[in-house]
C-alpha cells in the first residue's frame, strides 16, 4: 500500500526578506518556533495581522525562510471571514489574485496579490516518486480512513530531492474527513 501521513494546514502567511524588513525593521530575522515536516522549512516566533475588505485575523504565524513572494494562505472558511474569494491554487501561484493588508509590529504592506486557498498536495522526494512510479504533477486520489472516511481527489503530486513525503490539506478539508496532523491517507492506484 501507498501510504502518506497527513498534515493539516492552518492559516499562514509566507513573506519576502524585503516584506519581513518592512514588518519587522531593517535587518530582522525571522525565529524558528518549531521546525516544519519539509527539511528546511519552519514555524516562526513572529505573527502579523491580516486585514481583508469585512474582516482581520491578529496573529497569523509566518512560516519561514523568507519565499522570493509573499502569499497568504487560508481555507474557504477564513476567506469568507475576510470577505474574499481566492481561487485553490498551487503554492507560489499568485498571478491574478487578490490581495491584502498585512501588519507587523513596524509598519505594513498591502500585497497586491497573494491570496490563495492552497490546492491540496502530496510533497515526494524523487526516491518515494520513483519507487512509487509517480511523476511531478500528477493528479491522485488519497482515501482516509475513519467515521467520516471520504477519498480526496485532484491532490497534486509534488516531486523534488529536497522534499520528504507528507500530505497536506487546509482545516476545512481536515474537518469534513475527520482528520488530524499525523492521520494517514492511502494513495488509490490509477
């Protein structure tokens, strides 16, 4: 069996080095909370604010290092409380959507786009990919397992040697199946 463990996604916000200085001041460097299930990736100490056209969200965690775009990432939930609608897009797909006011402790920016709900997706190393026979981009179905068990589909294959396997899906999609950060989702042959 192809099996992934699964991680639920919260609101977050990814930010430029350029952004971060304008947030938090000249020079600042972003402090790891806790390290991510991606090598390299992290949870920062520092938050910000996130203002939408009917609504705001205080203390969004930044996930760091610093991206070359900033983007914020929300389920349909939070942008209905923000008063958006952003398309599902693949991280780093932000051409054409809508923007947003983001506050540090600093000062603020408003990113002219960014917005995206996070298309679900599956990040492989090459190793796992090949063994698999799964090829970058590919669109599979993972089912899970539970009293509200359901088979997610369209989940985007993500393949690179600097990933390690691991599912992610936003909290609206974790609270139709029922699932949590560490459940396991099994991938469907084709």
């Amino acid at each position: 069996m192809k099996q992934v463990l699964i991680g639920v996604s919260a609101r977050h916000i990814h930010l430029s080095a350029e952004h971060i200085e304008v947030l938090f001041g000249a020079g600042y460097e972003l402090r790891v909370l806790k390290e991510l299930s991606q090598p390299g990736q992290y949870a920062a100490k520092e938050t910000v604010a996130v203002v939408g056209p009917k609504g705001r969200f205080d203390k969004v965690r930044i996930l760091g290092p610093a991206r070359p775009h900033s983007q914020l990432e929300v389920s349909r939930t939070d942008a209905f409380a923000l008063g958006m609608n952003p398309p599902v897009r693949e991280s780093g797909r932000t051409e054409g959507t809508p923007g947003i006011k983001v506050i540090g402790p600093e000062g603020e920016i408003e990113l002219q786009e960014g917005v995206i709900i996070a298309a679900r997706h599956i990040h492989f190393h090459t190793a796992d990919a090949a063994k698999w026979g799964i090829r970058d981009k590919q669109l599979l179905k993972v089912r899970v397992e539970g009293e509200r068990s359901l088979v997610f589909e369209q989940v985007i294959a993500r393949v690179s040697d600097q990933f390690a396997l691991d599912m992610h899906i936003d909290t609206d999609e974790a609270n139709a199946a029922g699932v949590t950060t560490g459940d396991v989702g099994t991938i469907l042959s084709e």
